[in-house]
C-alpha cells in the first residue's frame, strides 16, 4: 500500500472527495493540511454532512471530526490489531505525542482478510421488483427479461442478491410479471442453494409500490426493496443503521449528483432588473436511485388492486408527518444497468 494514495488535502470539497472515495472504494483517507497531518475524514462524515444539508463545495475541514481513533508510537502490533479489527479500520494513523503522523498500519499488513464489504451483517427479507418489460434495452428484452440479462458470469439479478447475500440477508420475494415462467426456470437450472426465493406476480401492472400489496401478512420486519437493473456499491448495513436510528419509517437510498452549466446563470428581480449573476455554476441534486428499506405496517397503506407508485406512498406518509430519510451515496456507487450506457460501461469493465 502506498500512503499517498490515502491523503486528501484539508481544503479539498466535500464533492472532490466524496467521488474519489466511490472511485478508489476506499473509506477512510488521511487529511493534510500542506505537511501537517489533520487527522482522517470517513464516507460516513460526508455522508452525515450531506444529510445536513452542508454544501458539496464546501471544504471537507468543516466536517471531518476532530476526535478520531489512532495509535501511539508506544502501541504494540497486538493492541494495534484488536483496535483495527473492532472498528473495521482500512488503516491506523500511528501520531507521536505531538499528534505528527509517522507512519500508517493497514488492514493487509496485518489481518489476511480482507474489510468487509458489510460491517455489520442483518438478515432481514429483500423484495425485488423484477416484473418490468425493460423497455430501455430492448430488443435484447424481447428475448430475456432484463432480471436474466448477463454481466460477466452472473445475471443482474444474481448480482444483485449475491450483495445481499454477502450482508447475511438470503430471503428475497420477487416481484414477476414480464416472462416470468423465464425467470423461474432459470432458478431452477442453476445452483439456488444460498438463496430463499419466493415468487408473487401481479395480474396487471400496478406500479412501482403496488404489488407489494400482495405481500401482505408475510412481512413482519424491516425489509429492503431493490429495482432488478441498479447495482449499489455501498454497505448496506449503514444504511439500515442509518434508517433505525433515525426512526424513519422509509428511508430512500439517493445519488448525489452534480451538474455543471457551462454558462453565467443570470437571476433577476422585478422589472427584470438585475439581481445577481452566477458564472458556470454547478448544481447538486439527489437522485433517487431504486433501493429503499421500508417498515411492514406501510403495507397496509397501499390500496388494493390499485396501480400505485412508491412516490404514492412517499405521498401519503409526508401528508400524515410520517418520518421519510434520504441517505445519500456518490453518483460513481449507482450503476443503473437498465440503460445501453451504463450496461456496456459495466460489462466492459467485467
């Protein structure tokens, strides 16, 4: 491991860093303020920034915390190693009394495994909403239905549950409709061994929230629901923390997303008169990707046999003040592979 790939310097953005740590999957950087270490910034504190509503071009020396966990140089390997691995730590800074980094410990250097991708394993049900035509890739949906569609040598579907799989999470209902007998023989050709599977298919269509009418009296626990053509590079586990300790009832996985308008953005006051003038500003939306963790109980605010959407049901719970969270992850941790561009950029790189 080479160090300068982990520092970041104090006055990089919130957005600057917050891609890099999606691009190079790392969590956790070392922060510099020119030669003098500042300590770490994690994809959680930007993550809890985001959710604050702090700017994306703000610096990252507003968030990052000011008490974080390191080692001395008086520290053995041992207390180092039981430390690293109580908090899933990518690397130990070890600071000299006058906090000055000396060097860094990584996770390789001494445990053989590597981070888990998921810190803290649940097993909870996961609905897939697999019932779709998949319009946008046709004409290769006209033959397969887009759950079945092949990345490297699993399908969207598989890949999408093996990540759920890897959080302990193996029960999945799926939501079929569009060559459904497809979908199911397919299961029952290939190894399912590590997955539970339960089947329930709509009569017509009826929306993106809908269907999980039908699932009424079988889910009892906070459960995940997954659109079958995104792939989350995240930890799911912190977003079901995230969900419980803010007692939301649904929480919405969202993108941030930035856009750049390569024009001065002219705002005027009345009698258009000028007001100010903003030269090539970028904005930052978040962008619902299709993954959500839901409570049982909104089941039964879902109308039967009613085309109903899951914006629906945002709907209802906002009107009656319910708790509705977004938590929020880089546009590089979102891949929607239900469009030409996004599945040839991922089948190319597999």
């Amino acid at each position: 491991m080479n160090i300068k790939d982990f520092i970041v310097n104090y006055t990089d953005s919130l957005s600057f860093v917050f891609t890099l740590m999606s691009q190079s999957l790392k969590r956790l950087y070392l922060v510099f303020d020119g030669e003098q270490f500042k300590g770490v910034i994690s994809i959680g504190d930007i993550q809890r920034a985001i959710i604050a509503n702090i700017p994306m071009e703000a610096p990252i020396s507003k968030v990052m915390r000011r008490e974080y966990t390191f080692a001395t140089i008086n520290e053995s390997e041992a207390e180092i190693k039981y430390a690293m691995l109580k908090n899933r730590m990518e690397f130990m800074p070890i600071v000299d009394e006058d906090g000055n980094l000396q060097r860094v410990i990584f996770w390789e250097d001494v445990i053989e495994k590597p981070v888990m991708a998921c810190r803290s394993p649940f097993n909870l049900p996961v609905v897939i909403m697999a019932g779709g035509q998949g319009t946008r890739l046709k004409p290769l949906t006209n033959v397969l239905p887009k759950p079945l569609i092949p990345i490297s040598e699993k399908t969207i579907l598989e890949d999408i549950m093996d990540r759920f799989v890897d959080c302990g999470s193996n029960h999945f209902y799926m939501s079929v409709n569009y060559k459904a007998d497809l979908i199911k023989t397919y299961f029952e050709l290939v190894d399912n061994s590590h997955y539970i599977l339960d089947y329930f298919q709509e009569s017509k269509p009826l929306g993106t929230a809908g269907s999980l009418k039908l699932l009424t009296g079988k889910l009892n626990s906070t459960f995940f629901v997954s659109n079958c053509d995104i792939l989350i590079n995240e930890d799911y586990s912190e977003i079901l923390r995230y969900h419980r300790e803010n007692k939301n009832e649904l929480t919405l996985v969202v993108a941030v997303k930035d856009f750049s308008i390569p024009y001065g953005v002219v705002e005027t006051a009345e009698n258009g008169l000028l007001k100010s003038v903003s030269e090539k500003p970028k904005l930052d939306f978040k962008i619902n990707t299709g993954m959500y963790i839901l409570e049982p109980h909104l089941i039964e605010e879902i109308p039967d046999d009613t085309f109903f959407h899951i914006t629906h049901l945002m709907e209802r719970v906002m009107a009656r003040k319910g708790r509705i969270g977004c938590f929020p992850i880089s546009e590089k941790s979102w891949i929607d592979v239900g469009n030409w561009n996004e599945y040839f950029s991922i089948i190319n790189k597999s």
